[in-house]
C-alpha cells in the first residue's frame, strides 16, 4: 500500500537531504538516506493511515515545499530549483512530522509504535531502527539533519498535531 505515497515519501526524503545536507562522504551519505527515509516514512504513514487517504493524496497531490523553502531560507524563485518537479509531492506535514521524529528520539518510538496499528504494517515486520535508535555513525552523518535548533522551525510548524494525533486523537490530527 506505501507505493500510493511513495512519491511523497521520496520527494520529501530528497527536500530534507538537500534542506540539511551531509558533510561527509558516501558512508555517511546512505546513512542520512536511511533515517531521513525511515523518518519520512514513518510520518507518511501516520499522516495517510489508510489506503483511502493515500490515494486521495496520490490524487490531489499533497502541496509542495514553496512554505518549508521559504522557512529555511532556500531561495528557489528565478533558479533551476523552482522548476524541479519533485518539489510538488513534497508534504509539509510529512516533513514537519519527520523533522519531529529525527530530533525527538521520544516522539520517534512513539510513532513507530503507533505504526502496528495502521493499514500500512499489517503483515510487515518493521525495522526502523535508524531513526529510533542511531549509533554513533549514524549521528555523526546527520550532524545537521538531526540538529534540533536548525530543524525546530520545520518542526514546529505541525508538531502540536502530531502528538495530539499519536495521543490517538484524530480529529486534530485531520486539522493541520
């Protein structure tokens, strides 16, 4: 069922690599690809829980990054970058609720528990590792992607609606 969101997914995980990129070499390269997929991932599901959901989003598109480019500061008008396809399947809730999960380590286990109650794990065993629980390689290649104080502006835009969506109210979590 993920496949429904998949571009969502990857046009987010590719919004926030370029947002906060890696420093270091290939290594640490995958090892940022990894969390910031599994983060994306995670939020993804959450934010489309069902298959109903994911297709109304695959359908309607889920809005893009021109706000998230503004709130750090990319400056994509007149440039190659405005007329990069992706940036239209990028979610900000997604990416705001992945930029919650990759600097809350706490936040981050509460959602991939939350998972096993939704559509998308039905019958998968889950490793998320990555995200829940980063050795020091992993830390070292997200140095600014899991930087609280530089992610805390995307983060904050919709952190509020996802606790108040992992404390299992979904009303709110519908209103973003």
């Amino acid at each position: 069922m993920s496949a429904d969101i998949s571009p969502v997914i990857a046009s987010t995980v590719q919004w926030l690599l370029r947002s906060y990129p890696v420093t270091g070499g290939v290594l640490d390269a995958a090892l940022a690809e990894a969390q910031a997929r599994q983060a994306a991932t995670v939020a993804a599901w959450l934010r489309y829980p069902t298959a109903a959901d994911a297709a109304v989003v695959a359908l309607v598109g889920p809005g893009g990054s021109a706000r998230l480019d503004w709130i750090t500061g990319a400056d994509t008008s007149g440039s190659d970058a405005a007329e990069e396809p992706w940036r239209s399947w990028v979610d900000e809730v997604v990416a705001s609720w992945a930029a919650c999960l990759l600097t809350t380590p706490e936040l981050a286990e509460e959602a991939v528990i939350a998972l096993a109650r939704g559509e998308h794990a039905a019958g998968m065993s889950l490793d998320f590792r990555r995200l829940t629980r980063p050795d020091d390689s992993d830390r070292r290649a997200t140095a600014l992607l899991r930087h609280p104080d530089l992610l805390g502006p995307v983060a904050d835009l919709h952190r509020a609606a996802l606790i108040r969506h992992l404390r299992g109210d979904p009303l709110d979590a519908d209103r973003v």
